[in-house]
C-alpha cells in the first residue's frame, strides 16, 4: 500500500521536493498515433512471457529505455550528466531576472534531479542484479551530494526570493505558477537557507543526522529478537526459528492460532532495545529542534503545513472525535473477541493485544464463508486487469493496452508494460507492471513515480513513467495467477496512484501525479478499494477461469460484510497509533518517557492493556516516512468514502462523474490547495464531522451491499 516518490527527502532538503501543482495548458497532450505493438491488457496478463527473437538479436536499449542503464555502468553516466546539466541551470537561475521563467527554471532544475533520483531509488531496491543495485545506490549518494550544495546556495535561494518579493510580478503569474514558485520557497525555507549563517549550518547538520537516524531506527523496527529456547513452553518452540540455543523472533505471529505463540511473540518481539530507544528519542528531539530552528512551534506544525487538515490541532480534533464514535461499537467488538477467546480457551480468557488478529479472523470464517481458496478461481490476474480496463474505458475514456519492452527495458522477464491511452487525447503515459514474487524482492506492494509529467520548452509533454511493484504468485503449468480478494484489493489501490501519476498532467515536473500532501494523496487509491468491493464492478471481470462463471451475487455480498465485522476495534488501533504520532511530535520536551507516553495513550485511546516491558513505539516504522503525518489513512478514507457514497455509489461507471473526477482531483497533482480539490468535487467544503461519519457509516453493515440487496 505505500505510495513512494522516491529521493523526497533529498528534495525536501534543498528546495525541490515532492510539493504540489495546478493543471495548466499542458492538462491534455496532443492525440498521439495508435501503436500496432498494443494488444489487449487481460490477455497479456494471464500468458507467460515468451522469448523473442529480438531479444537475442536487437540492440539493448537500457532500463525504461534510458540508452546509459545497459549496464550498471550507466548510472555514472547519468549522474555525471545530471550533475553538469545541475550547474548550468543553477547559473541560469541565479543570472535570470525575476519572472515566469524563473520558475520554470527551477523546475526543470527538481526534474533533472529527480529523473536519476526516483529512477535509482526504485532501482537500489527492485531490481534483481546486485551490481545494478549498488549503481543505483551509489547514484542515490552522489545527487545526495548535490542537494547538500544547493541547500547551502544562498544566491539560488535569493533569485527565487527576488520574485516572491515582487508583488506585482507575482499577482501576475498564473495561480499554477504562483503556487509552485510558494512550494519551492517553502521547501527551501524548511532546510533553514533563509537563517544567518551559523543557524544554516546546524540546520544542514541537523538534516543530515535526522537522515542518519531514520535509516538507523528503520533498520532497527525490523530486527529480530533472540530468547534463550528453554525459556519458552517446549511445545511452541518449533514454532520460530532457531540460532543455537536461541528462538528467533522475528515477527508478532499474529494469525497463530495458538495463544500462547502471539503472546510469546509478541512479549519477546516488543521487548525494549535500549540502542533502538536511543535512536527513537534522539530523532523525535533533532526533529522538534530542526523545526524550532526554523520557526516552527513543533514538528508536526511544521509537517502539516499545506495538508488537507492544516494543523496539528484539527488532526487532534479529527482523531478525538472519531475516537468517541468509535468507542461503543470498539468494546461491542472487544466483547464478541473475548466470547470466542473464552468459548475456545476457556481457562484464560482476558483479551490482550496480541488476540485481535486472530480472534476477528475467527469470528469472520464462523459468520461468513469466504474461504479465501472459494474466491480465487473467479479472480485470475488477466480478468482483474481486464476489470480495472473496463472501469477506467467506462469512468474516463482511458484504455491499458500491453506493449512488448525492448531488449533491456525491463529488470525481470515478468515485468509487463502498459500503455495508458485516452480516446482523443492518446498516449498518456506507461506503467512498469512487476508483479510477480522473487527472491530478494521487497514484501511491500509500492507505486514508484520513475519520471514525471511536465511541459518541456519545445511544447511537447513529458509523459509520465510509474512502477506498480506487487508480490502475486506466478502462473502454473495448469493455471493462471490467481488472486485472493485481498490481493485484488490491493491491485485497485495500487492501480489508483497509477492513474493518479497518469492524469495528474501539470506544466510542471515538481507536482505531477502524486507529488501532493501525504494526506492527499491515498484518495485516489483508497477510493478503487470502494469500487473492487462493488458488485456491479466486480460482475464485469470476475470469471472462473475454467468455466467461465461468474461469482455469484452473495458471495461479494458475504465477503463485503465480512470486512465489518471488528472493523471498529480496528479503526481505533489505528486512531491510536495516529495520536501516539502527534503526540511523539507534538510539544518538547516530552513530559514523559516515550514507554510512558505509549501506555497513557494505549489506555486512553485504543482500551486493550499495556503489557509491562514491551515498546511497540520502537516497531513502528511508519515513524520515519509518516512522522505527524500518521492520520493521513484515516482522514484520506474519510474523502474517499465521501467521494464514494456522493459521486459513484448511484453508479460506479458514470461518466460524467468520472471526467469531473478527473477535472476537479486527478488534474492537479498537488498543485491545488488539497480542500479546495475536495471541496471542487463534493461541492461543499467537508466538516470535521463530516469525515468523521463518513467513516463511522462505513462500519454499518449492508453500506456496500445495499444495491445488491435490494436488486
């Protein structure tokens, strides 16, 4: 589910960074000719890939055809030529009177980085071959280097002050412009450059250990804990790994249907490393300091600045009141786990943190058959892509269609390449699917922006390159791949940034697509989720792949409803997890220890008990890329559902409601303010309260399956 823009943090640092964009004359591109080498997406999804004869005989083009990325080699090519193109345009900026163009300017500055940063960060981690990898990460360090520069290039910054300094000339740019010159300003502002010079040089310093310290404390949410075996019930004990006369934890084992497993684990896993805490505390305090340092109150006023919800404050206010919605259905639900804990273990039957995985799964196979193996067969990969193929043709007049790579192209023989075409305007852009397990592959399914959309000088558009990276299994001799419905879920969600990054066309690179607030930009994804749980989509593609069948009414009926059942309890696990975020960035010092704080707010807001000796705040990896901006699901879920149940739920496939869709969200990548983007399309600007019920409703039980019902 994680949506990456990669090197931001770079960007961030000197100004060119992962800001916003509003759609501009480059919104539509010019129709481009139909390719014969397109053929239909659910075909190509549910065949092997074949060997070609040109891929012995024809000439090697490159990683996403970039001629260098033949060879690991290139990435030096790359840099080295991004570097010097770096130099030219900062001497271009720095020398340009104040105007338009020194926005565009600075822009094609953040693209010129950007297009070896995103693609090296996809790289270092996607690709198989270790040479290639460490290429990538060394071209990764290298731009690194620059971006350090320009944070301590007072004369870039002043040419960009000069212009927001000039208030006629900026009252008449476009609003696009206007914003995107404020985005870089502010990107600039957060890295200190604007602050005398000794305060500049604690403020780099600090960027650099606030990196160093997140990589350090993300390396250290997934380590393993080790526990001497005898301590542990000899009957559990095969149930980890082993070094010696060690258990190896390496994980919650949340769905062990032994009790005794998840507490072990979780007792074991979650026990405190005081290196880890150390880490944690140091990154919480360079954090609050970085932010004081350049006028910032707390870190998460200064996270939240241009976010749907604004501040600190409004997150709190947002979560508080959730959390009072929530809390009778949460201990209704916490009630229904500790009846089937106490009907299958009777002699201990307390809930405790480590029960609701296990128990709701329980609950949901007892109550509603959906046996994941009943649903597989009707969702074949090919019928899936297919599905998302008919929704976008019918929603925004857009087609996948399959594209043979060239030689070199790709990084695995499995990853397919898809051509996203509108009926009259054309190639819109590409999208790298690499679906498929492997070994060394992350576990995480991801959206990698590879390049971004932009006006270039000569009037043509840069299309947009994006990576969807899934884990699905690979066909069998006698099969296709087949999805679980989680798995399908997920595709849609994936498949919504895509489209994002597709139709997000900006004039400008630095807020194409995704490119947007954090709390912004899972609308779009979590907003398919809402269409793949519907049944008049799910109809159009879901087919047994032998037969031909389609899946029966009542079985999406069963499987939407299951989706409820302890969904509350759910949804206030993660209202605690968003509060404990504010809070770890909220006002400094902190009055307590973070283990204390994490017991208060656990107490408070999540109801289950602390357990004595455990640190869950030091596995929570979202820390680093979610620092204050935790919420962001919960608020983004809030918008998508609303966009749902006013824009679609009537019809999933209208047309009209699709293209304003598109006009009024997708359009402007980050460009626009993100409430006025919501406000454009629900016509009202949502309260606090609204999002709140928007998601307490979707608790209700029939919500998705109404039309269903009532057909």
């Amino acid at each position: 589910m994680l949506l990456v823009d990669g090197m931001r943090y770079a960007r961030r640092l000197c100004g060119l960074g992962a800001g916003a964009a509003l759609r501009g004359p480059a919104g539509r591109s010019r129709a481009r000719g139909v390719s014969t080498s397109w053929s239909p997406v659910g075909a190509a999804f549910n065949v092997k890939p074949q060997g070609r004869l040109w891929d012995l005989l024809g000439e090697r083009r490159g990683l996403f055809g970039v001629p260098e990325l033949s060879s690991p080699e290139g990435f030096h090519v790359a840099q080295k030529e991004a570097l010097r193109k770096t130099e030219q345009l900062v001497e271009r900026a720095c020398s340009t009177p104040p105007g338009p163009q020194t926005v565009l300017i600075f822009d094609e500055l953040s693209d010129c980085l950007c297009r070896v940063a995103d693609l090296a960060d996809f790289v270092k981690i996607g690709h198989p071959e270790p040479a290639f990898r460490e290429a990538a990460e060394e071209a990764c360090r290298s731009i690194g280097t620059m971006v350090e520069k320009l944070n301590t290039n007072v004369e870039l910054y002043q040419s960009l002050q000069k212009l927001l300094d000039d208030k006629k000339l900026m009252d008449s740019l476009d609003a696009e412009t206007r914003r995107v010159a404020e985005l870089f300003m502010f990107d600039f502002e957060i890295s200190g450059i604007h602050l005398d010079e000794e305060k500049r040089r604690r403020a780099v310093d600090l960027n650099v250990k606030i990196l160093d310290l997140s990589s350090t404390f993300l390396m250290g949410t997934n380590f393993p804990n080790k526990i001497q075996k005898h301590l542990l019930p000899e009957h559990i004990q095969h149930h980890f790994a082993r070094d010696g006369s060690y258990a190896v934890i390496d994980g919650l084992h949340a769905e062990a249907s032994d009790d005794l497993v998840r507490e072990a684990a979780y007792k074991v896993f979650l026990y405190p490393s005081a290196g880890q805490l150390r880490c944690l505390e140091e990154l919480l305090s360079s954090r609050d300091l970085l932010a004081n340092l350049v006028g910032y109150s707390t870190f998460s006023h200064r996270a939240l600045q241009g976010t749907i919800a604004q501040t600190p404050e409004t997150v709190m206010q947002f979560l508080e009141k959730l959390s009072d919605k929530l809390s009778e259905r949460t201990a209704k639900d916490f009630e229904m786990m500790k009846g089937m804990k106490m009907k299958l273990n009777p002699q201990n039957s307390e809930l405790m943190p480590w029960d609701p995985p296990y128990y709701s799964g329980v609950i949901r196979a007892e109550r509603y058959n959906i046996e994941p193996s009943l649903y597989c067969p009707f969702f074949s990969l090919g019928a899936c892509m297919e599905g998302l193929n008919i929704l976008f043709n019918k929603l925004l007049g857009i087609t996948l269609y399959a594209e043979q790579p060239a030689k070199g192209e790709v990084w695995c023989d499995d990853v397919r390449k898809l051509a996203v075409v509108h009926e009259s305007e054309g190639l819109l852009g590409y999208i790298y699917c690499d679906f498929f397990q492997r070994a060394n592959k992350p576990h995480q399914d991801c959206h990698f922006t590879i390049r971004g959309g932009r006006l270039k000088e000569d009037g043509s558009y840069q299309l947009p390159v994006v990576v969807l990276m899934l884990n699905l299994p690979h066909p069998s001799r006698n099969a296709p791949t087949l999805l679980t419905p989680g798995m399908m879920e997920n595709l849609f969600h994936e498949m919504g940034h895509a489209m994002h990054s597709m139709l997000g066309r900006t004039r400008y690179q630095h807020v194409t697509g995704t490119r947007c607030p954090t709390d912004f930009a899972e609308v779009p994804s979590i907003l398919m989720e809402y269409f793949s749980n519907d049944y008049r989509v799910v109809n159009q593609f879901a087919r047994h792949y032998q037969t031909g069948q389609p899946l029966p009414k009542a079985m999406v009926s069963r499987l939407c409803e299951s989706k409820k059942v302890c969904a509350a309890a759910e949804m206030q696990l993660q209202v605690f997890y968003a509060v404990l975020d504010q809070i770890y960035h909220g006002q400094h010092p902190l009055r307590k220890s973070t283990t204390d704080i994490l017991m208060e707010t656990q107490e408070q807001f999540y109801g289950l008990p602390y357990v004595p000796d455990t640190a869950w705040q030091l596995r929570f990896s979202h820390l680093v890329g979610y620092g204050a901006k935790y919420y962001s699901y919960l608020m983004s879920r809030a918008v998508a559902s609303m966009v749902w149940k006013e824009c679609f739920l009537q019809d999933p496939f209208n047309r009209a409601a699709g293209e304003r869709y598109r006009r009024e969200m997708l359009a402007h990548g980050g460009g626009k303010k993100p409430m006025l983007m919501v406000q454009g399309m629900l016509q009202k600007c949502p309260s606090i309260d609204d999002l709140v019920d928007a998601l307490v409703s979707d608790l209700n039980l029939d919500f998705e399956t109404f039309f269903m019902d009532s057909q």
